[in-house]
C-alpha cells in the first residue's frame, strides 16, 4: 500500500515537471 502511495506521488511529480517544461 505504501508503495502504490509513493508510486502516485513521483507520478504526480513528474506529470508537474512535464507540464512545466511544455510550457
């Protein structure tokens, strides 16, 4: 279960990143 939580959180930040860098 925590892993899945981890997993979510680097994929929120990396979503974030992608999108700044697009901008």
């Amino acid at each position: 279960m925590y892993q899945t939580l981890k997993i979510q959180k680097e994929t929120e930040i990396c979503i974030t990143r992608f999108r700044t860098i697009q901008r």
